[in-house]
C-alpha cells in the first residue's frame, strides 16, 4: 500500500513505494527500501486495504479521501491517535469491514 504524507495546512501527498511480495509469505525475499525527510507538522500515515478501497470505493478514491482526512485533522491539531480514528473511523462509514489498520507517525 502507499504512504499517506500529511501536513499541518491540511494537505496531503501519496507515496508509491517500491512493491514486493506479501510480508512473510515468501521465505528470503528482498524487499525494497526508501528514505525520505519527515518534517515538523507532517506525519505519516500508514493503512491496510480495507481502509481505503471496498466494493463501492477504489483505490485511488480511498487513498484520497484517507490522506484529506489526515491532513484535516493535522490542521485541527489533533494528536495521531485521533487523527487515526478520523481515518478509520471513515473506513467504518462505508460498511465494507476488511482487515482495517491505521498507523500515524506525527512529528509535531
């Protein structure tokens, strides 16, 4: 899944990262890796599918709605654990409960 980039003035960016098998499926598979500058006010936000993409929302629209609910609440000033319950609480909303988890990592 892409990263979700979300700032303090509301806005958001997505982040493609390099794929690769599923997490422990294939035994010594080589992963690729990624760096990059989390700034102050950012955060980093981090969803499984079910959050963002169901019978009635695709990927893209997910990642979109995600990633502007992020930014909002970083605008707002919540913390990253309410920003993660906007995130997912939006998920629930749409009543297509697949393997949901969200993950902030806020530099405030």
């Amino acid at each position: 899944m892409p990263l979700l980039y979300a700032r303090d003035d509301g806005s958001h960016s997505i982040h493609e990262l390099p794929g690769g098998p599923v997490l422990g499926v294939v035994p010594g598979a080589e992963y690729g890796e990624e760096t990059f500058a989390l700034h102050e006010d950012s955060a980093l936000v981090m969803v499984t599918d079910g959050v963002v993409e169901g019978p009635g929302l695709t990927l893209e629209a997910g990642l979109e709605r995600a990633g502007a609910l992020a930014g909002a609440a970083l605008h707002e000033g919540l913390n990253a654990e309410e920003t993660a319950d906007r995130v997912l609480d939006a998920a629930v909303a749409v009543d297509h409960l697949d393997d949901v988890a969200v993950l902030v990592i806020r530099r405030a």
